[in-house]
C-alpha cells in the first residue's frame, strides 16, 4: 500500500531493481494492485522521469521482455544483470524501499514479504551509488542467453537457415580498431568481409 505511492511521488529520477517483474498475458490474472505499481512505473517512463530498471538476467528472460514491451514500457529504460538479487526502488535520490517483494501478483500481493522504506537521503544516495555503479558496469540491454558467437562464413558461401550475413565490420569493428590500439604497429590482418551470425 505504501510502494504506489513512492512511485507516483517520483519528480526527477526513479531506479528500480529486482529479480523480474513478471506481467501475465491474461489480465485477469494480475492483481489490481500489482497492475497498478506496473502501471505507474510505466508513467513514469511515458512522463519523462528518468526511469531504470534493472532486472535479472537468468533463464530465459524474453517472455518477461516481450510483456513488459506489450505493455507499453519503452524498453530503453530496462537492463538485465546476472545474479542480481536486490530489490530496491530509489526516488530522486532522498527515498529508497529495501525488501523481499518481487514483482509478480503474487509477490506484490498475497506473499508474506517485507519492504522498508528509508526517507533519508544519506540512505538513498549510498544505494543509488551502487544501482547507478550497476547501471553503467554490469547491467545490459541484451539477454546473456541471446549471445551468439558469430560463424565466418566464405565468400559466397550461403548462410546457414535461421542465420544471416552483415560485414565483420558491423559486429567487431570497434574491437577491432581497440585491437589495433593495443597492437600499435604490429600488423593485423585483413577482416573477412561478411560473417554469419548464428
């Protein structure tokens, strides 16, 4: 009862972290209160607050991607993290919530979990250094589950069903200039020029 209204107090910035925030397909099957913290921090989002969300980055993590995308969330705003096990929410930097509840019907609703709620801002800053430490060195836009090893295919060589070509370029080109740099005038070879990505 006291999390809506953290959220919707948000002015300037709102970081959120969590093991997920698992919206069901069916409608019916979220909670009312459940979909109204979803809805708020997607407003948040919509009104130019600067929203984060880090989520865990275990498993298979499309479908909870595709329903929070399905549901209106810009997804810019959302990172996936390996073992990340907190559960926090951090207003403008004078307010953070600290606790067990994750973000499903229910873990928000009908779990016996705890949150506390800090109005201290030495509190809050030390946790917004560690999400923002998070945001920018551990957290990423893309599911470690989807990572792929590219395949070098030959020159004129078909891509393998499911795969398609795009220049080595367009994949490595920045390790390859820092490749380069590190290499100073040790000569590297020639990039292939197409590499199919699997």
């Amino acid at each position: 009862d006291n999390v809506l209204p953290l959220i919707t107090s948000a002015k300037r910035t709102l970081y959120f972290q969590n093991q997920y925030i698992k919206i069901s397909d069916d409608e019916t099957k979220n909670p009312p209160k459940f979909a109204a913290l979803v809805d708020a921090l997607r407003e948040k989002i919509d009104g130019g607050v600067d929203v984060r969300i880090i989520l865990r980055d275990i498993g298979d993590t499309r479908p909870m991607l595709e329903a929070l995308k399905t549901n209106g969330f810009d997804m810019s705003h959302v990172r996936l993290q390996k073992s990340c096990h907190n559960k926090g929410i951090i207003v403008d930097g004078e307010v953070v919530l600290l606790g067990s509840h994750n973000w499903s019907g229910d873990g928000t609703v009908y779990n016996r979990d705890a949150s506390l709620i800090f109005h201290n801002r030495d509190v809050a800053q030390y946790f917004q250094t560690i999400f923002l430490y998070d945001w920018d060195n551990l957290a990423r836009q893309k599911a470690s589950a989807e990572s792929a090893m590219p395949r070098l295919a030959l020159s004129g060589e078909e891509p393998p069903e499911g795969s398609f070509r795009i220049p080595w370029e367009s994949y490595f080109g920045e390790y390859q200039a820092d490749l380069q740099n590190a290499l100073g005038s040790i000569d590297v070879p020639t990039a292939p020029r197409r590499v199919t990505v699997l």
